[in-house]
C-alpha cells in the first residue's frame, strides 16, 4: 500500500466533512414558537417568540413573520438584509428582529406600538435551498384603563370627578370604583346598570357616571359634596369575562375654616396638616 501524502488530499477530506454536518444541521434543526399566546395592552411594545433549536446561525437564511388568514407579510429578512418594501402597510416602521440573536437561532420579532387590530395568528417561517418550516403564535390585544397621574385636589363641599378612561374604547358591562384600603365599593356599575345597593353608605347617593361617555371610553365618576373622609386612593376597575384591568386616582381634599384665616388639607393618608395661616 502506498500512502497519499499530498497536501491537498487532508485539506479536501476535511471539507467534505465539515459540509456534510452543516447540511445534516440545517435539516434537523427545528423551528419552535412560544405555547402561550402573547398579551401586549394598545401601544405597549411586545416581542413574539420564535427560535431554533438545536440552535444554528440564521443570518444566511430566509426570516419571514405573517399576520393573520389573508398571510399578510409582517417582516420579511432575505439576503442577510430586512426588506420592508415587502411588508404590508399596517407594519411599515413597526417591527424588527433581533439581529445579533439571528446568529444564534433567534427568530423573534419585536412588534412596537400594538394597536387592537394586530391581534391574532402569527407565522413564524424559515427558508432555504431545500426546506421550509414553520411555527406559529398567538396575539392579543388589550384595551388600557388610565387613571391620572397626578392627585385631584377639590375643597370640602364641592363636587370633583375622578378621571378615568378606556384606551381604545369598548363596551364596558361592568365597572367598579374603590376607595382606601378596606376597598369599599363607592360605584358599581354591572350589566349596563347602575347597583346603588352594593355602594358604603358615605357614598350614598353621590356618585354618578358619565352613561353617555361610557361607549366612548369616559369611566370618570362624579363625586358630590366632598367630605373631608372622601380623601385617598380610588381605583377604578373593568371586568370581562376574560380579564381586569384597574387604574389609580388619588383625591385630596382641601378645607378652608375661613377666608381669611387657616387653610388645611386631607392627603390620601388621612392625615390635617397646616399649610399656612392668612
């Protein structure tokens, strides 16, 4: 026997090797999105999982992410480049991958500024020479309750409403307004009625809702007279049959003994401090 000790025979042996595991990888591997669908609320960002595993380099193949029964193209990545001209309009500016984690076998796409329309089925997709493959993961889309940041100041007697509002707007069946830590129910408003009998009996009789606003979001309440012991935190809460979403609005109430002598001011924790004297 002879033995070839050509430099190019070893070179050349290794390479065919090292290709055919790159192949062998490539149609092993397995595309996987996340079991649980994603839940983002309207303008929120939210990253929806897709990835390879075991993991491979992605950056040489085709990325593709689609909406929906009609396939819209949410994000389209050919040619280790992005092709936003091939994204339909509703996407435009809105979505991007994680490009240091293609390397790695991540396929997320990062979906900024949710509206409710973007809810639903998403397609995960990889593409080369010879395979295609395939996951998918689900969307949804929640309406957010927004209180005030700032606390509501109003003066002992007087009426003040406590801003609250559904963004964006739907029909809202049941609402509920809170008040301290012992959460006594101030409002209750369920199956489109109001529930005066449920309410603590300081708040007998004086709240109110904007019914007109309701199917345009408005949850503030009304509340007249204010009593020095209407100070604190409020929440106001929607219910559905498939969640509870709650905002905050905290009331300060303000007495004047006088016009000309002592004015003072209830905080959320129930404590009188003297402000200033006239």
């Amino acid at each position: 026997m002879c033995t070839h000790t050509s430099d190019t025979g070893p070179k050349l042996h290794q390479y065919k090797v090292y290709s055919y595991r790159k192949k062998k990888l490539e149609t092993d591997s397995a595309i996987f999105c996340s079991p649980k669908p994603a839940t983002a609320e309207h303008c929120e960002d939210v990253t929806l999982q897709c990835h390879l595993d075991p993991p491979q380099d992605a950056t040489n193949m085709m990325v593709e992410w689609r909406h929906g029964h009609n396939n819209d193209i949410v994000h389209l990545y050919r040619d280790r480049k992005d092709n936003p001209a091939e994204q339909k309009e509703p996407f435009e500016g809105r979505t991007s991958l994680f490009r240091e984690g293609l390397t790695k076998g991540n396929l997320s796409l990062k979906l900024s500024t949710v509206a409710l329309s973007d809810a639903g089925r998403y397609r995960c997709s990889i593409h080369t020479d010879k395979l295609q493959k395939s996951c998918y993961v689900n969307l949804t889309v929640e309406s957010k309750v927004i209180g005030s940041h700032d606390p509501v100041t109003v003066r002992v007697g007087y009426d003040v409403i406590l801003p609250c509002h559904l963004e964006p707007p739907f029909d809202v069946r049941t609402l509920t307004w809170r008040h301290g830590h012992n959460n006594d129910i101030v409002h209750l408003y369920r199956d489109r009625k109001d529930n005066p009998a449920e309410q603590k009996e300081p708040f007998e009789g004086r709240t109110s809702l904007f019914r007109e606003g309701l199917t345009k979001g408005n949850l503030s309440l009304k509340l007249s007279t204010v009593a020095l012991s209407d100070a604190g935190r409020y929440r106001c809460s929607i219910h559905t049959d498939k969640l509870q979403k709650s905002c905050y609005v905290n009331l300060t109430v303000v007495l004047i003994s006088s016009p000309d002598c002592v004015v003072l001011k209830v905080y959320p924790l129930y404590s009188l401090n003297l402000l200033s004297i006239m």
